[in-house]
C-alpha cells in the first residue's frame, strides 16, 4: 500500500457520518445523533518502496439533536463510565479527609 492508498483510507475514516449518525423522524420529531470522533495514523517506507503504516479511529457518542415543532434542542448522552469514575474518586477524597479529620482530632 502507498502513501497516497492510505491517506484516501484516512479520508474515507473521517467523514461527517462519523460524526452525525443518519437522522432518525418519528412521529414528527427527528433526531440526529452526534460522536466524538478521533483518529491518528502514520506509515513510512525506504528507497527500496519498501513500506507500511497504520491507522486508529475511536468514536463514542455524545448527544442528539432533536428537532421537534420547529425548535432544536440539545440532549447529552449520559457516560455511565465516567460517572462511575467520578464517584469512585470522590469516596477516595471523602475516605481520606475523614481519616484526616479522625487523626486530628485524636492527637488533640
């Protein structure tokens, strides 16, 4: 494969459907769904055309966008992981301002 193979693959990766699923219309609403996308490659090659590369692309989503009686509007997607994370890290702080706080007050 050639440079110029892969940077068409790159293109053809990061399109605005990536991005923007396809609309969906029901009842008179229609919704479109939104990602993030990211993506990164690289490849080389020698005098002999000797060469490769690689390509990543990741994608999570993020909201929609609902349309409904003339009005748009914004709904987030709700990332269960990183609401399990933040959780996670706040009973680490509350543990250890607590441990704190017992510690003092048991040396006073």
């Amino acid at each position: 494969m050639n440079v110029d193979e892969m940077l068409q693959g790159v293109r053809d990766a990061l399109t605005v459907q990536r991005v923007y699923g396809e609309p969906i219309e029901r009842d008179g609403v229609l919704i479109i769904p939104a990602a993030s996308v990211r993506g990164g490659g690289g490849g080389g090659g020698d005098a002999n055309q000797n060469g490769g590369g690689g390509f990543g692309l990741t994608a999570k989503p993020v909201g929609t966008y609902v349309v409904a009686g003339g009005r748009v509007s914004w709904e987030p997607a709700v990332d269960v992981n990183r609401i399990v994370l933040g959780a996670q890290v706040a009973a680490v702080v509350i543990a250890l301002v607590i441990g704190s706080v017992l510690r003092a007050r048991s040396h006073a």
